[in-house]
C-alpha cells in the first residue's frame, strides 16, 4: 500500500514486507502500532502518509447481517456489508459511488454515477472488515493471542462479492488492481474461487475478464429472459442485449470450467408467471448455470409499482426449470433487509435520518445507510 513511498525513501524491500504484513496480516489500526519500524520512520508515515482513505461513518447491525457508510476522502459516501454464513464470512462490497446502468428496481441505479472507487478505496472496504472481525475475536478468546501469519478462520473475510454499488465493469482496471490485492497471499490471500464479480452484462469488460487469466466466478444479472421485458428493467440491454450477451458468457464457462450464477430480481407481476419460467428454461437449458432467485426487496426511489413477489410463485418456477429444463436454482434467503443492507437497496443516503438495525457506531452525522446485498 505505502510501497512507492518507501521505496522512494530508500526503505529496503523488507521493510516494504513489514509494513505490508502489519497492515493486511496484523490488522494494525495506525502507523504507531507498527513496531517492527523505527520510531523515526514510523513518524515520517504518519507525517507524509495517509493511514486510510475511507472514514468509518456509521456501523449498523443485525442478526446476520452488518453494514458500514463510509466518507471518501473528497467527501462523498459509500456502503459496504459483512454477511455471516455459518462457518465463513462474505463481504459485499462497493465498485463506484452511484451506477450507471440504472436497473428499475436498483437504489443505487437511481443515483446516477458519482465517480468510480479507486482500487485501495475498494480493497480498504475489506480490510476494515478485517479489522472488526479480528476484534470481535479476541474479545471472545481473552487468552488467544492474534497470529497474522495464521489467522483463525472465523475471523477474517472469506469470501468477497463485488455486489455492492457500482458496475464493476465499468471500472474495469481499479476493480481489477483491487482483486489482485485481494488474492495477493501476502496481503489479504483469498482465492479467486473465493471472488465474485457481478455485472449487468457489459460486453467489453467480460471480453477484458477473460484475457486476465483469473478465473473469478462470474455473476450475471439477468432479470428477464427475453430481450423485450429485459430493456425494460435493465436499460444496459438496448446496448448489450442477450442475443450478443450468452455467447460471450457461453465462451466465459468454456474457457474458465466455471458455471455462471445467473441472478435474477423476482417482480411481482412482472417477471414471475409461469411463462417467464419457461422462457428461462429455454435459454439456460443445456447451459452451465445456476439461477439465483432474489426476492425484490422495496425501495421507496423505485417507486410503487414494484412489489415483492409471493414465496408459491417462486417455488412454481423453481420446479418448473428443474422437471422440465434441468436448470438448478435457488431462492435466495434476504438477508440485511432490517438494516437496508439486502439485494438493491444499496444508495448513498447519508442525508436521510434514521435508526434502522442495532447502531453499533456513529462517528459524525444521522444517517440511514441503503446498503443491500
């Protein structure tokens, strides 16, 4: 993180390794606590560096769910969420302040696009993650002493979904520097098996993924399974539409060995008849594919003709892509959605009040985060 600078001071490369493993592997909060460094040189990071660029604004939380507004440097917000599965953690992170593709039933579509993050701006999401996780557990082991090297698996990130805000293809080089800083072993080493990266369908970006050579699993946001209904809930269709989008997404699994999670926001009324199962069936038949089910969680920027759909509707369409298509699938359980944290709901709210979810901290401000995973 701060290798350039040290480099440029004269620092040899293995202070550049300890500066590295305090940070990623020790989780350290401030230079100070670096004591493998010099006092000399400790004072001259905190002098000429910046520990962070994001500032931990509001912290909420709920059963199993937790979320973080953050402050940029030049002011603007953005969330991030921490999922906890039993026996692994996965944190839902942010790409972009706003998105550009505007999906109907998005929150962070109805932003608009602020800017893109910068890689660490991305990366640092995960770390202080991290960073609570290591808390929380040597406040439950008050005789276990913290091993970077070895860390317990319980308390770090294992997995990582670029779900949050922003169309990760849309910032192609800074999610992509992010990701390498995320598999890098010396700093967070968590396996591209372990990364997802969802995107709208940007049809440059896939043919990018692919030359990369990373084998990231690869979500594609769906919706709908005919060009008509799909350019009407995710606009990005009239430009990639599905007749130029599953051949490069046919080439992606060909090459990778990886199936696709195909997602897929259920709108009461809308893409939820047993026709629109069908029409599913038909173009993920003979697909490696699994289709995640995501019940639409309300927005009120979305307006009032969304609904969320019935669970025996779902249920239809489950097993009618099962008996009839062989397509597997799953209805995703919401989860964050008592804290604003579930599928869509996502936005930069700082300006709104509100207490939703147990306030774990507040550090300047009344916000409402509308992060959704």
């Amino acid at each position: 993180m701060f290798s350039k600078f040290l480099e440029e001071a004269g620092q040899k490369n293995f202070r550049i390794s300890q500066v590295n493993h305090a940070i990623f592997r020790d989780l350290v909060t401030n230079f100070s606590e670096i004591t493998t460094l010099s006092e000399d040189l400790r004072a001259d990071l905190e002098e000429k560096q910046k520990f962070s660029v994001l500032e931990k604004t509001k912290h909420v939380r709920s059963k199993d769910t937790e979320k973080i507004l953050f402050k940029t440097d030049d002011g603007k917000f953005i969330e991030s969420v921490l999922m906890r599965h039993k026996g692994r953690k996965t944190a839902c992170i942010s790409c972009q302040i706003g998105c550009p593709a505007g999906c109907v039933f998005c929150a962070t579509g109805k932003m608009g696009i602020i800017r893109n993050l910068t890689a660490r701006e991305i990366y640092e999401q995960v770390l202080y993650w991290n960073r609570i996780l290591k808390e929380e557990y040597l406040e439950e082991n008050p005789e276990a002493k913290w091993n970077g090297k070895n860390p317990p698996h319980e308390a770090r990130v294992r997995n990582i979904v670029f779900m949050g805000m922003g169309e990760p293809m849309f910032n192609y080089e800074n999610v992509i520097s992010a990701i390498k800083f995320l598999n890098d072993d010396k700093k967070f080493g968590i396996g591209v098996r372990h990364i997802t990266l969802s995107t709208v369908g940007i049809v440059p970006g896939i043919e990018k993924l692919l030359e990369e050579g990373l084998l990231v699993n690869l979500a594609f946001s769906l919706h709908a399974a005919t060009n008509k209904l799909r350019d009407e809930l995710v606009p990005m269709n009239k430009t990639y539409n599905l007749d130029v989008l599953m051949p490069i997404l046919d080439k992606y699994t060909k090459k990778t060995g990886r199936r696709i999670f195909y997602e897929y926001v259920v709108l009461k009324g809308k893409n939820d008849r047993r026709e629109d199962a069908h029409d599913l069936g038909k173009l993920l038949q003979h697909r490696m594919a699994h289709l995640n089910f995501i019940p639409y969680n309300v927005n009120p920027e979305c307006g009032d003709d969304l609904i969320t759909p019935d669970e025996p509707e779902m249920r239809i369409m489950q097993n009618i892509l099962l008996n009839e298509y062989d397509v597997p699938s799953t209805i995703r359980m919401t989860m964050g959605d008592d804290v604003d944290a579930a599928c869509g709901q996502l936005a930069n709210k700082a300006d709104r009040p509100g207490n939703k979810g147990k306030i774990v901290s507040i550090v300047e401000g009344n916000f409402e985060p509308a992060c959704d995973i």
